[in-house]
C-alpha cells in the first residue's frame, strides 16, 4: 500500500495561499496557520517558512542557503521529533517559502519540493538544517 502523499496534489514552483491549499486539502484545522502543518489522512509535513518575518512574528532565523534550509523549529519544541524522525515515520516534508509576508498574492507562498532533515541543535527552537531533495533542487524558482 502505498501512502497517501500531499506532493502528488501540488506543483513546484506554483504559489499557494493558504486558502488555496485549504480548497485542495479541506480543512478547517487551524493550525495550517502555523509554521508546521500535518493535513488529516496524508502522509506528509508542510513547513512555512518566511525569511523577513513581520514585525509582529517570533523573530525565528530561517533562511535557504544553496540547497540548505536554515529553519528555527516551534520555541516549544512540539514538531522536533515529527522533523528529525520523519523518514522512519514515512513522512515527507514539504517546503513552502516565501522572502517576506507580502511577496505573492494572498500571502502566497512558492512550493519549493521537498526537503530532508540533515542535522539540529537542540534548543528552544531547535535549529535544523534541512536539504532540498534533488527534485526540488531542479525545478526550485524563488
């Protein structure tokens, strides 16, 4: 059996709302307003990420570096095992990014593919460095 993977219902390099993913994945869980989201029923991690944050946001320091992500975890460390153990978990994580709030329409973000945990130091957040897979390096505009 084969699982059910979120990718299979998104394109690289489109630009996604999070109201438009909530049209694709029905929703109404809340906390596809966070950072981290895990959508019901798929075998997947969505991470938005945003460099410049805005002014009212945790000033978290998250950023991509060649085929790195730089990425601050949640201050409660409640996603950090979800994030280091997602291949034993079949879990795929998926990289939506954006520069700043206001760079797309809606507050959009670019889906960029998917990325692997590398390594983390532990704290409150964790920091994670996380590679883009080979797919997502080949089709990546930012």
């Amino acid at each position: 059996m084969n699982p059910k993977l979120a990718s299979a219902k998104l394109k690289v390099g489109e630009i996604y709302s999070r109201k438009s993913l909530r049209e694709i994945f029905p929703t109404s869980d809340a906390t596809l307003n966070t950072g981290v989201f895990r959508p019901k029923n798929y075998f997947s991690v969505w991470l938005f990420v945003t460099r410049k944050k805005a002014p009212n946001q945790p000033k978290y320091v998250d950023y991509l570096s060649g085929q790195t992500l730089h990425w601050q975890g949640q201050t409660s460390g409640k996603s950090d095992q979800m994030i280091i153990e997602h291949r034993n978990r079949d879990l795929e994580l998926l990289l939506f990014y954006r520069e700043e709030p206001k760079q797309y329409a809606n507050s959009g973000f670019r889906y960029v593919g998917p990325v692997e945990y590398t390594s983390h130091n532990p704290g409150h957040p964790s920091s994670f460095k996380l590679r883009l897979t080979t797919y997502a390096k080949n089709n990546m505009m930012i």
